[in-house]
C-alpha cells in the first residue's frame, strides 16, 4: 500500500472504496437496462439523463461517505458537496445516452482526488463486469496488471465520442475537417459513447488513442488514471493550454505506449484555442 506522503488514507483503500461502491449500483442499473425509462434533457436534446443517474449518484455518495467521513463529492447529477482533503470524482453512468437505449457501452466511474491530485480510480463495466482500477502501485483490469500498447497511425483504433452536437457547435466546420482527418488517418474510428470506457479500452490495449472536447471532470478523472498507470499518456488542454492534472482539462488526447500521436495532439490543441469557454455547457 502507498501512503500520500502528507498522510491520510491510502491509495489502495481508496481503490477498494470506489470498486465496492462501483459494484453497489450495478445490480439497479442492470435491472432496468433495456427497459422502458424516462429520459430527461440536459445540455441539448443530444444530452440525456435518466432517473437511474440520480439515484445511482446518491447510493455511491451515501457508500463512498460512509466509508471515508468527512470526504466530499463532486458527481455529474448533483454537482459538489463542499470542500475537502479528499473528494470522490463520480460519473453514476458515463454513457447515458447508450444505456438509455440499450447499448451495452456504458459504465460507473469513480475517482478519488486527495489533495488535489487524482490517485484512485474505477470505471466498472457492469454489463461485461469489467472492473479497470488503478491506484499508486498500477493498474489492472479484473485483478490482472495492464500494460497499454499503440500501433502507428495507419494501423490505428481511436475511439471517441466526437462529433457531438456540442463539438459542432463549438468548432463550426472544423469539427468536421477534423472528423475527415480521423477517417483519413486511422484504420478505423468509432463515435462510442462513453469517455471513461474509451480511456480503460485503450489502457487495456483494445484499441491505441482516444479524444474528446469541452469534457469535465468526472469524465476522464478515473480513465486518465488507470491509462497513465497501464504506461499509457494523456495530453490535456484549456483554450490551447497544456494542464498537468487530467481532471482540469477541457479538451484532450490520449493514447497507448508506443505511439505519441504528435498530429491529432497538435490538432486537438490548435482547435483547443479556438474554442470560446463562455460557449461551453
């Protein structure tokens, strides 16, 4: 077990925290997948929500509080409960608009921030009952380490969830010259879904790079981790900035061992720049 040098709980046990209450929801979740639900409109009419987000959001911040008192939340649906050492990072259902329609690409992730940095993280795949986690000592998917690997470009999978309404909206024609790049370049290209998936899928050694643009923090924070862990690199941006910490990035690019992927990096970050952050939801 690693200990923050700073002391408090560690790395490990917060690991196991976040799986349990990852593991805690998931029963609720595959009882009503693939049945009829009420959908509700957030951002746009692209940006769904369901009843089963909220209630999952509040059973894992009842699970993760009780374990670890005084520790606050920062969840997608109920937004942040104060400020603390220690703040968990949950998406209840990264992916909602998949399993609002029966698509079985969607997951519950969970990361914990202790002073500021992210050193915990858990995207459970509860369809598959896949369970990619990582904290200080590595990363591992089902119990087993993961190592992270990228082909060259021509022989490439990127996984995104691009274009978006919102993408469009931001980049105007851009999002679409970049979208024709994707094509051109890479063997293939798949529109998923679900960041956080993406993130572990490539850590895993699935597939080789991933993107996104105007993303928030429960959306990479537990992702980012377990690919940096697995030897993977994740390159984040605001208004064209490089950020240290992949939870405060806006827009991003990330990637397996093996292949820095210098072009989309430079092109998500010159599009970076141009994005107006009065204009993101």
């Amino acid at each position: 077990m690693t200990t923050p040098p700073t002391g408090g709980p560690t790395s490990t046990d917060l690991r196991a925290a976040a799986e349990a209450a990852a593991r805690a929801v998931a029963p609720a979740l595959l009882d009503v997948f693939r049945s009829d639900m009420t959908v509700s409109l957030k951002r746009d009419a692209h940006d769904v929500v369901t009843e089963h987000d909220r209630a999952a959001e509040q059973t894992i911040t009842t699970s993760l509080t009780t374990a670890f008192p005084g520790s606050v939340v920062l969840g997608e649906e109920g937004g942040s409960t104060g400020d603390a050492r220690l703040r968990w990072i949950v998406d209840p259902i990264d992916g909602t608009a998949n399993f609002a329609r029966g698509l079985a690409y969607w997951c519950v992730s969970i990361a914990a921030e202790l002073d500021g940095e992210v050193v915990a993280g858990v995207v459970y795949d509860p369809v598959a009952d896949h369970v990619f986690a990582a904290d200080d000592d590595g990363a591992w998917l089902d119990g087993v380490p993961m190592r992270s690997a990228s082909a060259p470009d021509a022989g490439s999978t990127i996984l995104t969830s691009f274009p978006v309404q919102q993408d469009v909206d931001l980049l105007g024609d851009a999002a679409f010259d970049l979208l024709r790049d994707l094509t051109a370049r890479y063997r293939h290209h798949h529109s998923m879904g679900s960041g956080a998936l993406n993130l572990v899928h490539v850590a895993a050694g699935w597939s080789d790079v991933t993107m996104g643009f105007a993303t928030h923090p429960w959306d990479v924070a537990a992702g980012a981790l377990v690919l940096e862990r697995a030897g993977g690199w994740f390159r984040g941006f605001r208004h064209g900035e490089p950020v240290d910490r992949a939870h405060l990035a806006e827009d991003y690019v990330a990637g397996g061992a093996g292949n820095p992927h210098d072009h989309l990096v430079g092109r998500v970050r010159e599009l970076s720049a141009t994005i107006d952050p009065r204009a993101i939801g």
